[in-house]
C-alpha cells in the first residue's frame, strides 16, 4: 500500500456516495470471488476503515472502493501492521477464548471434556469405596424399614389389649403400654440396622 493511499485512509479523505457502497455478496460478486472469502477478509480485518453501518440494515456495507483497495493490499507484509489494529482475542460470558464462529476454541473443549471425565472418574471411584448407593436401593430400603414399622404398631393392641382390659390400676396399664412400644420401636431399630448392612 502506498504512502498515499495510507494518508488518505488516516485523514477520511475518501468520500464516498450511497452508490458505492455495497454488501459483502455483492463485493464478492463483483470480484468474482466466494464470499467464504470476503467473511474471512472481515474476520481478519482486512477491511476495517471500509465497513460503514447503515441505519435499517443488519450487517454493515462496505465502501465499495476502498474495499478493493484493501482486499488487493492484504498480501503486502506491511498492510496489516500500518492499517489495521491487533485484533482483541473474543472471550465468552466466562472469560475464556471462543472461535471465530462464537462457538468455543478447541482448547477450551478439550479442558471441559477433561474436567468432566475427572468428575466422572472420581464419583466411580467413590462409588467402589461405597459412599454412595443407588437411588432405587435406598427407595427399596425406605419402604422396607416404613412396612415395617407398620406392622410392629399394627400388632400392639393385638398383643396387648386383653392384658389392659384385666388390669385396673392405672399405673400397671401405662406400664404395659409403654413396654409394649419400647419393644417395638428397639425391633425397628434392630430391622433398620439390617437393613443398613443389606439384610
């Protein structure tokens, strides 16, 4: 690129009617090149200083002229160092390097399938040291244990109720009720231990 046309770059001395400028497809239409092309051009850059944004239109258009003489200087050595500012590297809401397309770079891909299959390793391994246990295995045992207590209470007054019914003192009634649940409940607890264990 020459001296001049930096000059002229620098100081907006291109002044270009609405006619000149044009959409990418069209750019690329007209210089008889794809225009995978020119959208990796503007991913590189090439054509900053060139992309006008244009009220009522999505994507910005471009200053027809001045496009192809960026697009034709992107092979000199010294374009990119004296037109174009580094580009800053995309980041994600997390801060990390995405790819051109948005989406996440390779590296960062890598890193969360790694991450995940360490997470994966860890909880089978915690598994086999059995400091989990499946969710249906403890459905079953929670069931086991509540049927359980069901029937022992169910059963009190069977066993109980003709020995009440003889009794008249007050004291001796309580006494055989409240020995009755206690032999109850340390049954249940009794059950539920073996359960713990896998009975």
């Amino acid at each position: 690129m020459t001296a001049a046309l930096r000059l002229a770059k620098i100081s907006g001395a291109f002044t270009m009617s609405k006619a000149e400028l044009v959409s990418a497809a069209e750019f690329a239409r007209r210089q008889k090149i794809s225009a995978e092309m020119v959208r990796k051009a503007k991913t590189q850059g090439v054509f900053e200083g060139a992309l006008v944004k244009v009220p009522g239109k999505k994507k910005p258009l471009l200053k027809y002229a001045l496009a192809v003489r960026y697009y034709n200087a992107r092979l000199d050595p010294t374009f990119r160092k004296a037109n174009q500012t580094p580009q800053k590297k995309a980041k994600g809401g997390n801060g990390k390097p995405v790819g051109p397309a948005g989406g996440k770079s390779f590296v960062g891909a890598r890193a969360k399938v790694e991450k995940y299959r360490a997470k994966e390793l860890k909880l089978k391994h915690e598994i086999n040291q059995g400091l989990w246990i499946r969710r249906a295995e403890v459905n079953d045992r929670a069931f086991r244990a509540a049927r359980m207590a069901r029937d022992n209470f169910l059963n009190v007054p069977a066993r109980i109720s003709a020995l009440v019914a003889a009794e008249t003192d007050q004291s001796q009634c309580y006494r055989l009720i409240h020995d009755e649940i206690k032999d109850v409940l340390n049954e249940f607890v009794r059950q539920l231990e073996g359960l713990a264990k896998g009975g």
